[in-house]
C-alpha cells in the first residue's frame, strides 16, 4: 500500500507569513492528491484536488502543487481563520490514505 | 446541497459489531460519478480511510480493517452503510460518511471528498 507523509507535523507562523506543506507518497501517485483543512472540531473540508485545482469557494491564497511523489500545500498570506491541521489524501486506487496532518498555529 | 447525515448507536460493546447509516440528502445516491465512503477520526489522532461503495456495489475497503468490515448501499433508500464487526476500544473514534469522486470530463479531472457528514462519536465499551 502507497503510504502518504506529510512535513512538518506541526508548524508556527506569524499572520501574513508564506507557509508551505509538504506531502510525499511512497509510490507515484500522478496527480492523485487531495488536500482538506480541519478545523478544530469541525468536519475536514477539501481545499484542493488534482494536486493543483482549488476547490470552488476557497481562498486564492491557498494554492497546490506538485506530481508523482512530493507535493505541496501553500498558503501564500497566513490568516487567523486557516488556524487548522490540514491533511493530504491520494485517491483514485484502493487505499485511500490519508497523510498523519500538519498542525498550522498562529505565532 | 448534498447532505449526508450518520446515524447509530454511540456505544458499542466490546466483540460486538458497530452499524451505522448514512443518509443522503439533495440528491440521488446513484447519480453522477460518485463513490461513498466511510473514514474515521479517533480523538486527537488523524483520519482513517475505512472503505467506499460504488452503486454498483463495488467495494474497496482498508487492508488493516478488511476481515472486519462490510459497506453496503440501499439506493431506494439513498442510503449506504457501514458493519464494523469485533470492535475493541481502538475502534472508538467518530466516524463520518463523505461522498468521493475521481473521474474527468472533457475539458477537468475532479477528485476528492466534496460532501461530509457532521460525524458520529462511536465509544467502544463495556
């Protein structure tokens, strides 16, 4: 099975700072992969699939990237709101795996 | 809007087997590319993929769990369903229902789940 591992597991930044999260899988997953934000108790909601396409209704300054092994999360002007664990998930192909979450706090 | 709405007994007995439904609201179940899915969260821990449907009844569910789960669906119902059988106390955690896709159309590739339920705190114990 295709194992997903996020960096870091948790991070601090100041609001307005540029913030990058990373996924790698242990297979190539083409462009197989869906990030969520979950808010603390709170459902996950997806932000962005097909590695790079914004979900209808998310702010532009969340933004994806990457193909095959190592991907990206990018928040491009932290915000208070996006204090949250975000996870990554490939889809497609049995599993579905999730990544083990990246904390995002406010410093 | 899509709805999804799970519903079940909060408390499990140890060896005994956790059931619950989810409801979908909005829309047909068997409408569009869709697959439904079942994904768990223990507390303070990350989520767990368990398994999804097609309506076609496909299956596909998480190796670590395989030999104790089954997935069902009722589309004259809009519903799907989830049997989790000799649970133990790591099984207790809340579990939501999502709807999934991955499929393109002429022009996007779409993926992910779109649609959650609000989750259900299931405790495992005696």
């Amino acid at each position: 099975d295709i194992q997903m591992t996020q960096s870091p597991s948790s991070l601090s930044a100041s609001v307005g700072d540029r913030v990058t999260i990373t996924c790698r899988a242990s297979q190539g997953i083409s462009n197989y992969l869906a990030w969520y934000q979950q808010k603390p108790g709170k459902v996950p909601k997806l932000l962005i699939y097909a590695a790079s396409t914004l979900q209808s209704g998310v702010p532009s300054r969340f933004s994806g990237s990457g193909s095959g092994t190592d991907f990206t999360l990018t928040i491009s002007s932290l915000q208070p709101e996006d204090v949250a664990t975000y996870y990554c998930q490939k889809y497609n192909s049995a599993p579905e795996t999730f990544g083990q979450g990246t904390k995002v706090e406010i410093k | 809007q899509v709805q999804l709405q799970e519903s079940g007994p909060g408390l499990v007995k140890p060896s005994q087997t956790l059931s619950l439904t989810c409801t979908v609201s909005g829309g047909s179940i068997s409408s569009g590319s869709y697959y439904w899915s079942w994904i768990r969260q223990p507390a303070g821990k990350g989520l767990e993929w368990i398994g999804r449907i097609y309506t076609s009844g496909s299956t596909n569910y998480n190796p670590s769990l395989k030999s104790r789960v089954t997935i069902s669906v009722d589309t004259s119902k809009n519903q799907f369903s989830l049997k989790l059988s000799s649970v133990t106390a790591a099984d207790t955690a809340v579990y939501y229902c999502a709807r999934g896709t991955d499929y393109c159309s002429s022009t996007s590739c779409y993926g992910g789940y779109d649609y959650w339920g609000q989750g259900t705190l299931v405790t495992v114990s005696s």
